[in-house]
C-alpha cells in the first residue's frame, strides 16, 4: 500500500469509514430524534414549508422569521427533505407530535397516532459526511509524519472511538461540526508547514463555515486570526505580512458569513449570527455554577472515564456526588435544563438576557465560575470512555515533546483544540459532545508517538 497514490488511500479511507458507519444506520436507523433536536427540526420543517428561516407557533401557522439558532444544520436537514418527501412527512410529525407522544408511552394510551421514522436515507447521507473526519485525520498525520503507515494509524484509531458512528444517526449540529473542525486543522497545518496564502483563506473558509453551524466557533476565529496573522509577520520579519494574513483570514470568512448577517441585519436589524442562543447556553452553564467546593473537587474524579462515577460513589459521601448523576432530582442536569427560561424571565426580554446572566450571574461569581470552568475544561477532556482514558494522556506527552523539540505545526493545531476546549467550558457545560472535534488531532498525535516508540524499539 506504501507504494499507492495517496489519492487511491484517501479513497479508500472514506469506503472503509463509511461502510462502518453504516452499521450503525442498520442498528440504530429507526431511532427517534433526542428532545434535545425538537426546536432545530420545527425550524428545518418552516424553512422547508414555508420557505422562511423561522418557527411556527403550532403546526398550521405560516413561519415567523427568527435568529435563535445558527443556520447551516437547519439549512442541511431543510434540503435534504426537500428531496425526501417521507423524511418530510417524518420530521413534521415529530416536530410538533414529539411530546405528546412520549407522554401517550408513558400512559400507555394512542390518543395520537405514532410518527413514522423514514430517517435512513439521511443517515447514510450522514454517514458519508461523517466519514470526512477520518479522512481528514489522514491528511493530517500525512502532513505531520509524512508516513502513510502512521496515518492509517490515525485513521484506526478515530474509527475506534465509535463517537462518530454514534452521531451518524443523530440530527446534532455535530455531524457537520465534527468534519468542518477536522478540515480547518487540516487546513491549519499545510497553512504553517507551507505558508501557501490559499491554506490562509481556507482556515478564513472553515472557520465562517463553523461559525455557521455552531456560534461560539467564531470566537476561534478571533483567536486564530490574531495568532496567525501575528506569527506569519514574525516569520517574514515583516509587519506587513501581519495586515495580509489578517485580510487573507477575514475575506472568506465574511463571504461565508456575510449572506446570513445581511439577512439578519435586514430582518432584525441586528448582524450578529444569532440571538438568544449563547444567552441560553451560558444560563445552562452558569446553573452548574451552583456546585459547592467538595462537589467540583468529587466532578474531577466523577469525570474520569468508564470507572470515574463508580470511584466517586465509592469513595466519598452522597452528598459530595448525588448533584453530578445526571438525571438526578435536585441536581445540576436538572437545573441546567430549567435555568435558562427562569432567567430568561428575571430578565424580562431577550435582548436584556445576556446582560442580566453577565451582571447578576457571572460577575459576581467569578471566582466560583473560574472553578467549574476547570473541572468542565477536565471533564471534556475524557471523551469516547477507555478510549480517552488511554489516548488523552499520550496526546499531552506528545504535545510536551512536541514543543521541546519547536514543531509549530503541532503546537499550533493542540492549541486551537485547547482553546476551544476553554471557550466551550466558560459558554457551556455541553462538553462531551462538543469533546469529540479533538479526536481527529488526539489520533494523529497518539499514532506519530506509536511509531516513534516501535522505530526506537526497532533501532534500539
């Protein structure tokens, strides 16, 4: 294989991944929408009937524009019913029917008749743009180790999380997060390996792309684009380089974004990508604020993959963990899930949301804020069960060899993932989902130091 085009290997990455997300369709293709999807599909179902990027306030009703969530995901599921009538006619019925019949199976009455579940046809279609992510993470490791073995490591060891089979019969915005992430730190590295201006625009690219599907990704952008346009100038040891990155980051990423913004500032007379959505998820966020000094020192043992909340139960008190079992009566799932509409309604409105959680909540937490931000920081980092309790310290070891010996292109893709793991832990506490856009680079990394230690066998 060694000897084969690396095209003819890129192919073969994306047969292989999705022949085995496909398994999960055929296991799983009939399961419902999570509860979680009901407000993006009613919005998918207006923006397919109705032509208008919105909500209905019951199911006849003509759509009213709005701009609580990003549009892209929306978007995509709005398309593909488009042209699948039954996928239509199944979204619409769980749009609005969802509840009452969970309430109907918990009576075991039929007073509603239940939806039908046409969803595997999007699955497969979902599976083949899940399977970018392995695809991506070989492109990676290429990049990085420039050894095709190495890459296939890499490739093996994303399927082996099992994360992304797991969202291929999702409607998350993750199915197109998880592939556009894996491509913008594809993108990142060529950019600092070659400093070729079209890797610029494409990290510009994905980033809008990203901020599209999910909104805190443009804070990422920010970061990336100070960062980048800084270390190009240094580079070039000259400050004009500096203006040129950051032009070559902006363009696209506001030819991306821009469409949106305009029909926003249009409609609502507001650019921003949304409104109300980051409001709701920081009152999530801030509810977990509510764990005392023994409840966030027990969450980092809790954390910990597979044996974490055994080990807690064991070792300490009820009191010190029964907050963090999601589920619980009284804990802080529970509360996070209803504290954004109680504070939705201290605050009065919408628009004064943010403001009110930034002045009521936050500020005069912060220190507390600060300590849940790190025990949610650690919390993220144990994704995929004993897959990332064995591959998550090996990526750190690695990261720390990798600045010893100055691999920028290393060091700067960790960091992005670092970064966005901090910006996700300080807006929201959804971090385990949001945890699996790192196992492409925590791939790469686990595989370059597996083969660094059977080449040092070897020589040795």
């Amino acid at each position: 294989m060694d000897r084969w085009p690396v095209s003819s290997h890129l192919w073969l990455v994306i047969l292989i991944a999705f022949l085995v997300f496909s398994s999960s369709v055929w296991m799983n293709g009939e399961r419902a929408p999570a509860a979680q999807a009901t407000g993006v599909i009613q919005h998918a179902v207006a923006l397919h009937k109705d032509a208008t990027f919105g909500y209905s306030t019951s199911q006849g009703d003509v759509a009213k524009p709005a701009m609580f969530y990003a549009p892209l995901q929306i978007t995509f599921l709005a398309g593909v019913m488009s042209l699948d009538q039954n996928l239509a006619k199944s979204l619409s019925c769980f749009a609005w029917n969802a509840p009452t019949q969970k309430l109907n199976m918990a009576s075991k009455t039929s007073s509603a008749p239940p939806c039908e579940t046409a969803f595997r046809p999007i699955f497969f279609l979902q599976a083949l743009i899940l399977a970018l992510v392995p695809f991506f993470a070989w492109l990676i490791a290429w990049a990085l180790s420039g050894n095709k073995a190495v890459a296939w490591g890499a490739v093996i060891l994303v399927l082996l999380s099992g994360r992304q089979a797991f969202h291929v019969t999702s409607f998350s915005a993750d199915v197109l997060s998880l592939p556009l992430f894996a491509a913008l730190l594809f993108a990142l590295v060529a950019n600092i390996q070659s400093q070729y201006w079209l890797w610029t625009i494409a990290v510009g690219f994905f980033c809008g792309l990203l901020a599209l599907t999910e909104p805190i990704f443009a804070q990422l952008f920010y970061g990336l684009l100070l960062v980048l346009s800084y270390w190009h100038a240094a580079k070039a040891q000259n400050s004009r380089y500096f203006w040129r990155t950051a032009a070559m980051l902006v363009a696209p990423y506001i030819l991306v974004t821009a469409p949106w913004m305009w029909r926003n500032y249009w409609a609502f007379d507001t650019s921003a990508l949304t409104s109300g959505y980051m409001a709701s998820l920081l009152a999530e966020r801030l509810a977990w604020n509510m764990l005392n000094g023994l409840e966030i020192a027990v969450s980092f043992v809790y954390s910990l993959a597979a044996f974490g909340p055994d080990l807690a139960m064991a070792a300490y008190p009820e009191d010190a963990w029964q907050r963090l079992v999601p589920g619980a009566e009284g804990g802080v799932y529970e509360k996070a899930t209803n504290f954004a509409q109680t504070t939705l309604v201290a605050a009065g409105s919408s628009a004064n949301h943010m403001t009110w959680l930034l002045s009521q909540e936050l500020w005069p937490n912060f220190g507390k804020h600060v300590a849940v931000t790190l025990a949610l920081i650690w919390r993220g980092l144990w994704i995929a069960g004993l897959w990332g309790l064995v591959a998550v310290p090996l990526t750190i070891a690695y990261f720390a060899v990798s600045i010893k010996r100055r691999r920028t292109d290393i060091v700067m893709a960790f960091s992005a993932c670092l970064y966005t793991a901090i910006l996700f832990a300080i807006t929201t506490a959804r971090q385990p989902g949001s945890g699996d856009i790192f196992i492409p680079l925590i791939s790469v990394m686990v595989a370059m130091l597996a083969s660094e230690w059977l080449r040092h066998k070897h020589l040795t």
